[in-house]
C-alpha cells in the first residue's frame, strides 16, 4: 500500500500560524451551489489517482469514439470518526461539566471519560488547560441566548492520557434565558455535547471517472485494512494526521460568544446548517439539536473535510514514493454503429424536400368538391336522376328522344317531382343556378334551423 507523507509535525504539509480554509471554502460550494469536489474525491473518500491518458477519439476503422468514463483499481482514503453524547452526569463513563459564572462571561468547562484500563481521565480546552475555563464575550445581555463550542481538549493538569484528550473534538450547543446578566447563572440552562475520535479507513476501491479525475462512481472491492501503519513513512503515524485534522476544523480563535441572533460564527457550524438546510442549530429560539442528530451531522460533515484535505494536499500528504503503474484501468468509449454515405444523405434529403414541395402543390391546388356524393355506386348514380323529370324520357325502352324536344340536361340545383329540393340531373329548363359555392360555411355559420329552406341538401357543390 502506499505511504502518507513522513512530515510527522504536518502530515498535510500546512504551517499552523495560516489560517488555512480551503477545505471549509470546498464544502461549502459544494454544498450550497453543488460544484463539484476536488478531483479523485467524493463524499467519503479520496482515491490515489492513477496516471490518466486521453483514450483516441477514433478506432481503427475511423469511426468516431466518445469516452464514457475510465474505470479503474486503486487505494481509497477515509475517516471513520465515532462520535458519542457527553452527559452532565458526573458518574457516567463519558460527561461533561459545564457551570456558569455570575454573569455567563466566563464558564467552567471539562469533560471526563473512563479509559479503557479503567483510569479516568479529564480533559480541558485547549486555551485553558489548568483552569479548565472558556472565556466568553457577552453579546446578549438578556433573553434567549445560544452558544456554539467546537473546541480542542489537552489533559487537566497535564495528566499522562496517553494522548487520548487530544485525539478529541468536542462539540456543543447550548441554550441559555436569563432576564438579568448579573443572575445569569440562574438562568434557564439546555445543552446538548458530544465527543469524536476518528480511525483511518484504507480499502481497495474499483473507481469510475473522468479524464480530468472527477468521481462519477466507487465500489469498494476489499476488506478495510487492519493495520494502517504500513501505510505510513516512518516518521509519521495516523495520530499525527487526525491531529492536524482536528487543528484545521476547530475555530482558530479561542474566544466563544453568547448571541440571540441566528448567524453563525464558526465554519463547522455553518456547513452544518447548509448541510441541514436550517439555523436550529444555532437559533436561540430553537431547543437544542438532540445527540443523535448532531452525531450524525458531525459525523458526515469530517468525512467530507477529511476527504477534501487530502484531495487538496495530495502532493504533500503521499510519498513520492507511491508508483501509479501498480494501478490498471481502463476506457470506456461509446462507438457510433450507425454509417451513411455522405453523398447518399445529401440525396435522400432532397428526395424528401422535393415530396413535400409535390405534397404541398397537390393539396392546394386540387379541384373543389362539387358532387354531393361520389359516383362509386349504382345507388349513388341512381340517387343523382332519380324524382326527376329527365326519367319521363326513358319510361319505354324503345322510346323516342324526341319526347324531349329541347334536348338539354342540366346538373343542379331544382324541385324534384317529389316536391323536394334536390341536387343531381334535370331537364335544363328545371334547373336553378347553385348560388352558394361554399355550403359547408354556411352549415357552421347557419343552424338548420335559421336555414331558409330547411329542406335544403346538406351537401352543396
């Protein structure tokens, strides 16, 4: 496996008198306008890149090559930070001690825990290691009032603990109504505080991305590692990274404030809020976050910075010494099957624009409808003469056409021997002239009812 870096003072290489905030800038964008994490990170992790190299943009036969993504093998580095509820009682294996002065300026802080070999230990803020005190600027002089602590623990006294205070982050919400500074401490108290210690997670990741290392999927395809010594120089061990790790999510300043507005004043709490997308964490009016909400919060929120810290300090954190070769992968490309002849399209589309031009000239300038019905049947020829007059002229078979003296048929419109208004063949002399050369406008415009001759034909030419 490879190797993090053997500055063990500084394993992500950053001098600590920098106020260094990239990683809370990072999130931040993430999270409230979803840009994307730095390359090889996602949520959780960030993955030793591999060398990328831009697969070709056509094969062999000269068909086009789109890359879909490049997947690969290689090392994923996480934190597993477990976080626990400090309670305020004393007898528990994990409380805190959180006593107010006269006037809320100043608050007795400590937290106390039952090691594993049965010592119990208690740690301070860092600020304030002997007395064990955080000093607090009074903003607020009456009503609700809230207060946000992340802090650093160093050991009380400087009791031998093994190292255990300062692997700790602590984080608190508290709520606080008095009516009186000077009677502050009688106030109406609720705090909620929990304690994380974070493990390093190292696995062997399969990992899809991007030709520029944006990570599109993971899967893990390996058991975590159980010892992650081997992952390190030999000056460096995982305390010393989670420590600076710890140094870079804590407030740089040691001073906490009393407020009764809803704005936050340190970046761990303000990635919270965008991560809830709410202020009830830091809203005065609003009670306390439970312990189980804010250990999940917490928890998610370091995987994310720690996963970010490396993505930003990769070439200070990983030795040299780490060979990308070791890792295979490979591109995937999506290939066009589908080939047409340039000229044969070029064909094919005047084909069909002549069509449309033929199409258009057809259905605009075809003849009007001028029979009241088509003449496809011997019933529809027969509806055409039939109640009229010209049938006296063929009654006998072996009739003279001289019954008809005038010898003139007509189409149109006339009065059959029926009585009816009909539209069809008549002697010419019967026939009246068809006035109305659009009848179906004058069926939508006139109801049959307003229609002058409601015996009229529906059908007109």
């Amino acid at each position: 496996m490879p190797q993090i870096g053997n500055d063990s003072l500084n394993p992500f290489g950053i001098v600590s008198i920098v106020q260094y905030y990239d990683h809370f800038y990072t999130a931040m964008s993430n999270l409230t306008q979803n840009t994307s994490l730095p390359a090889w990170v996602d949520q959780e992790y960030f993955y030793l890149p591999f060398d990328l190299v831009a697969p070709p943009t056509a094969s062999s036969s000269g068909n086009s090559l789109d890359l879909e993504r490049i997947q690969g093998t290689t090392f994923g580095f996480g934190a597993n930070p477990t976080c626990l509820e400090l309670s305020t009682d004393q007898t528990n294996n994990n409380s805190v001690t959180f006593e107010l002065s006269t006037n809320a300026t100043n608050i007795h802080f400590q937290t106390s825990h039952m090691l594993p070999n049965g010592t119990r230990i208690n740690c301070g803020p860092r600020s304030n290691t002997r007395g064990a005190n955080l000093g607090i600027a009074l903003s607020s002089p009456a009503g609700p009032s809230a207060l946000e602590i992340i802090t650093l623990l160093d050991p009380v006294n400087n009791a031998d603990d093994g190292g255990f205070c300062t692997s700790l982050l602590v984080a608190g919400w508290v709520r606080l109504a008095f009516n009186d500074v000077s009677e502050a401490q009688n106030g109406t108290l609720s705090s909620t505080f929990i304690a994380c210690t974070t493990t390093l997670s190292v696995a062997q990741f399969e990992v899809f991305v991007d030709l520029n290392g944006y990570v599109l999927q993971s899967n893990r395809s390996s058991d975590f590692a159980t010892n992650t010594t081997t992952n390190f120089a030999k000056n460096t061990n995982e305390t010393d990274l989670f420590k600076q790790t710890n140094n870079l999510l804590a407030p740089s300043t040691t001073g906490y404030q009393w407020h009764n507005d809803s704005f936050t004043s340190d970046w761990m709490n303000s990635l919270l809020g965008f991560r809830l997308q709410s202020d009830v964490l830091v809203n005065p009016l609003a009670p306390v976050p439970s312990a189980e909400q804010a250990i999940t919060l917490m928890q998610d929120q370091y995987k994310q910075l720690f996963a970010i810290l490396l993505g930003l300090n990769t070439n200070s954190t990983f030795s040299e010494a780490v060979n990308s070769t070791l890792f295979s992968y490979q591109a995937i490309v999506i290939e066009s099957r589908i080939f047409i002849s340039d000229l044969m399209f070029k064909i094919t589309l005047v084909i069909l624009v002549l069509q449309l031009i033929v199409a258009i000239l057809y259905y605009t300038h075809r003849p009007k409808r001028f029979l009241p019905r088509m003449p496809t049947s011997i019933a529809s020829i027969i509806a055409f003469v039939s109640a009229s007059r010209a049938l006296e002229d063929f009654e006998q078979l072996d009739g003279d056409i001289a019954n008809n003296k005038e010898g003139r048929y007509g189409y149109g419109r006339s009065i059959g021997i029926d009585g009816r208004t009909r539209v069809g063949i008549e002697k010419q002399r019967y026939i009246v002239p068809l006035e109305n050369r659009n009848p179906d406008l004058r069926r939508r415009l006139w109801p049959k009812w307003a229609s002058k001759d409601g015996k009229e034909p529906r059908t007109w030419i």
